[in-house]
C-alpha cells in the first residue's frame, strides 16, 4: 500500500531536512564532521559550538514546532468536520499573541515570554471549551463560531496592544506574531510535547476515521463522540498552545500539511497523524533554515518562507486531484 | 456471534419500556411499549415531522428519552457502553456527511470499528466482510471509487453497505431506499427481508411507500402525532382507515397478483 511507503518515505525527508539545516550557515561545516559533532566525537572547537548550542536547538525547535501544529490542524480539522480549520481557527493563538505582546511591552523575555503565551493560551482555550459549551449541546458549528468570534475579539485586542505600543518595541512584537524561531533555545519541551501528543492521538486515530463521517454515523458505530470531542479539543489546543509559546503564530503549516497529505492518498488517521508530524516537522525546518540563510545575516520571517514553499508546492497538488 | 443469547425468549432484541420521547415540544411517542422480535422486519410509518428519525435515534441510544428505557437484550442501553451497542445494534442514517475524501472501500470497512480493539487494524477477512457487503448492495466493482464521485442512490447503498459490514443483529434503517432507483428498492427490501426471515435479525425501517412496507414488512408501527402510536402485525394494522388517519389523506386499496396495493386517491 502507498502509505506503508508513505511513511519511511517521511521519515527519510526529515533527516534530510535535518541535516540541512545542520550543515547552513555563515560557518561552513562538512558532513563528515558534522557527523563526528554528533557522535561526541572530535571537531574543531567553533564548529562545535554553532552546531550543538546554536544550530541544533533551533532546528529540533522547528521540527517540533511544526510537528506540533501539523498535528493539532489534523485534529482541528476532523473535530470541526471543516477541511478548512486550521490551529489557530479558534483563537488560541491569539489568547497567547495577546498575552505575549503585553509581555514584550512590559519589557519580559525569555521564559516569562513563553510562560506568558503559554497562559495566553490556556486562557483563549478555557475561554471557548466554556462558551461553546454553555447550552449543553456541542455542535462543530457552535464550537467554530464561537472560536472564530473570539478570535476576533483577540484579533482587536492585538491591534490596538500594537497601536499603543512605543516604536522600539514594534519589531520584536511583529516577529513574534508572524512567527520567530530565532529565540527557541530549549526544543526539549516542544519536542516532549509533540511526542506525546502523537502517542495520545494515536489510539484514537480509528475513532478519528470514524468521526470523519458525522457524529451520528461515529455514534452508531461505537464511538463515544462526546468524550472524543472533548479529547480532542483538549489535545490540539495543547499541542497549538506547546508551539505558539516555542515559536508565535507560525501560519499555513497546520492548515496545509494534513490536506498535502490527504491530496497525496492518506485518508487515514493512524499513517496520517504520524504523516503529518512528520511533514509538518520537516516543513518547518527546511523553511527556518531558508529563513536564516537566504538573507544572511538578515533574518526573515519563517512564516514567509513556509508560505512561499507552501503555496506552490499544495496548488500543484490540489490540480492532481486526490488520489 | 453474540454473547448476550439469553435464555428468557423475549431478552434478546430490542424493546422499549414505557418510552416518552419529546422533539421541538412536540411528543413522538408516549408510555411506548414495544418489543422488536428476532425475526422482524418493521416499518415506521407517520406524517414528515412525525418523529421517526427522532424515534429511531432514541432506540439506537444516540438521543436521550424524556422517560422509560430501551432495553437490548434485556439489559438497558444506559448500562452499555456505545461500543457494546454498536456490536449488536446498526443504525443507517437519513443523510451522509462527507466532508473529506474517502474511497468506497474505506468507507464500508468502517462498519467493522465496533468490532475491532483500539490498536488492532482490519484484516484480510473485515475486508472480505466490506467487499462482501458492497457486493450485497451492488456496488461490487466500485471499491476505489471516491465517494463524493458517486451518484445520491450509489452513495445510499454505500452507507447500508457499511450496516452490513458493521452486520449488527438489530438493524434501525432511517428511510433505506430514499434515491434508490425502482428496482434497487425492491431488491435491496427483498435482501433485508430475506436477511430477517433467518430468525435472528431484526430489521426496522422507516419507510414511505406504502406498497414496499405491505410487501417486505411483517409489522408495522404507526406514529400519529402527538404521542398516539399504533403498532402491531402488518395485515392487521395497514388498513385503509388507519392510513386515511395517520397520513391525512384517503387512501385506496386493490388485491392484485403482487399482494395489497395502496394508493392516494
């Protein structure tokens, strides 16, 4: 089957997008002893350094970073039953964006930047599981409304934090929204995060191919669909809020790579959530390293780069059609 | 198949006790007692907005009751986990949602979710099941066809195919033959009778044409409106009088060579 293909085929782009971004940049290193680097083994004393302090953490930044809102668009998008939502769809990253500015206004970095976003988030998410809920019932529709309504209002919320905000600050605070990870020094939260949220997901993945079609068609066929909804707000909202705080509204990864996916044949839900991390990951990575090096030393935006490799790459696939 | 063949006669099957159930402050049925025999192939008949897919859903356990219980086997559903249910109880839905791409196959082997452990995957004999039951609608040869590439009959069959994987012993069919051209009505009907007459299915339709129901169905239940139902044998109850009443229409009635047949007049 093209999906037991699939797969190792991912797996085989990931490694290769790693070692990229490992081996880009303004100091040259070689694969031999970019390979020598990561064993422990010998290397020049520079080198080693960019590698394992600068350009290491940043790409398994990006890698989890991407993994996680791949994954957490897949989700979105079957919870929703809209091919069209993506993580951001209902307002968490703009209850994190929100938190996040007001941090950088105020003068916080660092861990508390990231602290802030992260309770941001929670926030927009408590926020919206709460709403949507309030009249008992719990309809996709309701539920998207209500998002996309908050979201809104979060949307305000940064536009007037960045009216009020002094010049000085205005740069940092629109890299962060659309999307920066030249601060990401600690991946192995993201990546902890990203690991379990694919070993969460995982056994509910035949439930997902279920609710695919309707939560009456779910329900008839065994699915307890009030218990999965609710797990699977949960589990996206946490994997969206785990890579805002890594890495800002990092935009089109979450909506574009599960439908790369299914345009490519993977319906589902077990090879595509994998898939996706996979995928996701590797997008991301190849698009931060693009975003460090294309303008060297300038940096640009990640956001851009996964857009401009995005854009093209979904058009061609949704001409083919799905297979 | 089943583990739950009881030795009361009448625990095994689905039944209703003393069901209320309430729609738009409308009520569809009151103080409802019934029971769906192993063996029966029932039609729901009443008046759009009567209740019937409010009803059906109610049985399958997917909509809660004003009061009373369903019972399966014996044991209420509240008491069953929706796993347990699905095992034993299929519901085809009115309509069908198809938001993402999927192929025919895919979406007939569903059916086998309830029968399959969280981690396990579908073997080679769910899929013989699948292909078996698409053969059963005739769709054999469709396997690999999209499913938003199929016509509105096509894509009916496809979803009593997934029933038919899923090959629950109570079958809840909310309008089954709705698009189906004149003679996959009337073959798909002979094939669930057929299906029921083996002693240990039960089917239940809600149904429209009154001919099809006096062909291929042995009971019928009749919902009224405001909380009045009427069930029983179907030579007994699809009278003329009672349809006049239930459809608020007159309505006529020939013998002919096929059996009964009504019509409006």
């Amino acid at each position: 089957m093209r999906a037991r293909l699939l797969l190792p085929l991912l797996g085989l782009l990931t490694l290769t997008s790693l070692a990229m971004a490992l081996l880009s940049g303004s100091l040259a290193v070689g694969p031999v002893e970019l390979l020598h680097i990561l064993t422990g083994g010998r290397g020049t004393g520079m080198a080693r350094e960019v590698v394992l302090d600068l350009r290491l953490p940043r790409t398994l930044a990006a890698f989890a970073t991407g993994a996680l809102l791949a994954q957490a668009g897949a989700l979105m998008q079957v919870l929703l039953r809209n091919p069209l939502a993506d993580p951001y769809v209902l307002g968490i990253s703009g209850g994190a964006a929100t938190a996040a500015l007001v941090a950088l206004g105020v003068g916080l970095g660092g861990l508390a930047l990231s602290v802030s976003a992260f309770a941001g988030a929670l926030v927009a998410m408590i926020l919206v599981f709460g709403l949507a809920h309030g009249g008992g019932t719990w309809s996709p529709n309701r539920l998207l409304l209500t998002g996309v309504v908050l979201a809104a209002g979060w949307g305000a919320l940064i536009s007037l934090l960045l009216a009020l905000s002094p010049n000085a600050s205005l740069r940092g605070m629109l890299f962060w929204l659309m999307g920066d990870l030249s601060g990401a020094a600690h991946p192995a939260t993201a990546l902890t995060v990203a690991a379990a949220g694919l070993v969460l997901a995982l056994p509910l993945a035949r439930e997902l191919n279920v609710l695919t079609a309707g939560t009456l068609q779910a329900g008839a066929l065994g699915v307890n669909v009030a218990r999965l909804h609710a797990a699977i707000y949960l589990l996206a909202s946490l994997l969206t809020a785990a890579a805002v705080t890594v890495a800002g509204s990092i935009g089109f990864v979450g909506l574009v790579v599960p439908h790369a996916l299914r345009l490519l044949g993977v319906r589902d839900h077990r090879v595509l959530l994998p898939g996706a991390a996979l995928l996701g990951g590797a997008l991301l990575v190849l698009a931060d390293t693009l975003a460090r090096t294309v303008a060297a030393p300038q940096q640009l935006p990640v956001g851009v780069i996964t857009a401009a490799l995005g854009v093209p790459l979904f058009l061609v696939l949704l001409r083919r059609g799905y297979r | 198949m089943s583990a739950a063949q009881g030795a009361m006669p009448d625990a095994a099957g689905l039944a209703a006790r003393g069901l209320t159930v309430h729609i738009g402050g409308k009520t569809v049925c009151r103080d409802l007692d019934i029971v769906f025999d192993a063996g029966q192939c029932w039609a729901m008949l009443g008046r759009n907005g009567a209740g019937k897919t409010t009803l059906l859903h109610t049985l399958a356990g997917l909509r809660p009751a004003a009061s009373g219980t369903v019972e399966l086997d014996g044991r209420p559903l509240a008491a069953l986990s929706r796993r347990q249910v699905a095992r034993r109880l299929g519901l085809l839905p009115q309509s069908h949602q198809d938001p993402f791409p999927a192929r025919v196959l895919e979406t007939a082997l569903s059916g086998r979710h309830p029968h399959l452990a969280p981690w396990q995957w579908e073997g080679a004999l769910d899929i013989e099941l699948a292909r078996r039951a698409l053969a059963r609608v005739d769709l054999a040869g469709l396997e690999t066809r999209m499913v938003d590439s199929l016509s509105g009959g096509e894509r009916r069959r496809l979803g009593l195919a997934t029933v038919l994987t899923q090959d629950p012993a109570i079958a809840l069919l909310d309008e089954p033959v709705n698009h189906l051209d004149l003679h996959h009505q009337v073959a798909l009907l002979a094939m669930l009778r057929e299906a029921t007459r083996s002693g240990e299915r039960t089917a239940v339709m809600a149904l429209h044409d009154l001919n099809l129901v006096a062909r291929y169905c042995d009971h019928v239940l009749m919902l009224f409106g405001e909380g009045e139902v009427l069930h029983g044998p179907t030579e007994r109850v699809l009278t003329t009088e009672n349809l006049a009443r239930l459809l608020g229409h007159p309505i006529g009635r020939v013998t002919s060579e096929v059996g009964p047949l009504y019509f409006p007049m």
